[in-house]
C-alpha cells in the first residue's frame, strides 16, 4: 500500500514484474508462422511474459513502453500499451546491449535455423531470402527482413559465407 501511495506522489510507474518468480529462461525461438517469441505472440499482454519468470531489469522507457531484459538468457522483449511489441537477441557485442555483468550471447532458432555470431549475411539470405533493407558501415551491418508481418533487423559479425 504505501508503495503504490509513493508512486502515485512521486510519478513512479510500479514494476508489474516485481512479484513474479525468479528463472532462469531459455533462449525462445522466434516462431515466424505464429508470430511468437516462444509461447508469446507478439500482440499478447505483459502477464503472459509470465512464463519467463522475472526479468534481470525491468524498465519503463516511455509512459506506456518497458522493456523485459532477460540478460542471461540473450534476449529483451518491449512493450507497447501492454502488448508484446518487439524483440531483441544478444548475439554479439553491441553499443545497446544492457550494461550488465551477466549478458549472455545467444543463439536463437528462426525457420529451423540456428543464428548466431557466426551468421553472415549470406547464411541470413540463405535462410530468409533476400532482405529489404541493408545499411553498411566501417562499424556494423544491419540486414533486415520482412517475415509474416514482423521486420526482422539483425547485426551479423561478417557479410560472406560462413566458415562453419
């Protein structure tokens, strides 16, 4: 009570992850066919991050946005008026990753396809097809992709064919 009594003075938005259990998530897929991130849809409530157990930083970034870091599961979902609006997988070093001790590099599945670090932009192109935008530079390429709707923006290390 008192707690939801400062926030109402002080403007703070109360965390609605703050009663939820600690785990310890696997990576989800990003299920394109169902427009998911493992058993979330993208559309769905922030209850039904439920299943990924307390986030390792919960954050309000605009009125009625926040972010789910799941820092040591590779992986941050957003939310956009309460319903699942994005996702980010930690592959690699980024600028924007959360400055956190424990951020782990993932490798997420997409299309039976396991994408990872090692992923260059031709094995992206392999498995999605050719993208619609792609921006190079001394520092970073992004490659993106439409797919059932959703813009796929990924980071690969390297542009030619994978050594693996």
């Amino acid at each position: 009570m008192l707690r939801r009594l400062f926030s109402k003075l002080t403007g703070e938005r109360p965390d609605p992850t703050r009663a939820w259990p600690v785990s310890h998530p696997d990576t989800p897929i990003l299920d394109l066919a169902r427009r998911a991130v493992g058993p979330l849809r993208f559309g769905d409530t922030i209850a039904g991050a439920h299943v990924f157990g307390r986030p390792d930083r919960f954050r309000w970034t605009l009125k009625d946005c926040c972010e789910l870091h799941y820092s040591s599961a590779g992986f941050q979902i957003d939310f956009d008026l309460g319903r699942l609006a994005y996702v980010a997988y930690f592959l690699g070093p980024d600028s924007s990753l959360p400055e956190r001790s424990d951020v782990r590099f993932a490798s997420v599945r997409i299309e039976g396809h396991q994408i990872s670090r090692a992923t260059s932009v031709f094995d992206l192109q392999t498995v999605l097809g050719r993208a619609f935008f792609e921006d190079r530079d001394e520092d970073e390429i992004v490659v993106c992709f439409i797919r059932n709707g959703l813009t796929l923006g990924l980071r690969p290390s390297h542009p030619g064919p994978s050594s693996a």
